[in-house]
C-alpha cells in the first residue's frame, strides 16, 4: 500500500488536514493508526512543526474539528495527517 515513504510533510498553522495511517516503518509491519483521534478525522494544524525523538515527520499541535472528538486540542505526528482534499 504504502511503496515509499512520503514524509516528512509540512503543514502550517491554520491548514486543514485529515488523519491518516502512517506507512510501516519496516518490511512486514501493517499501517499503523494513530490510536486516539478517529481515522479521517478533520483537524486544523495550529502550530509549526515541533521536533520529536521518533522523527516521524514533526509533531504539530492540531484542533479537531469533525467526527466524535470535535472541539478536542492535540498533538499529532506528521506521518498520520495528510492534506484535507
């Protein structure tokens, strides 16, 4: 599904993205989820990318804003938002 790694992404605050599957990150592993917030969920990014330890493409604070955790404030890795359409 995922041939090739497509991060790290950037996003600035104020775009929307939707959450996504992250590509496994090595041979054999499946998609993973994010665990918290609901695959495709809306979420508007709302800072710059903050540095983290596992380099998952840049650890954004974001505001849901659809699906049953509206209204909640995050974090979320790059690797698990893409482009809202």
């Amino acid at each position: 599904m995922f041939a090739s790694a497509i991060f790290p992404q950037k996003f600035k605050p104020g775009e929307l993205a939707v959450t996504a599957l992250a590509p496994p990150r090595w041979e054999g592993e499946h998609p993973r989820s994010f665990g918290g917030v609901p695959e495709g969920s809306l979420v508007v990014v709302t800072s710059e990318p903050m540095w983290h330890y596992h380099a998952w493409g840049g650890l954004y604070d974001a505001f849901v804003a659809s699906g049953p955790w509206t209204g909640l404030s995050c974090q979320v890795y790059a690797d698990f938002i893409r482009p809202a359409p």
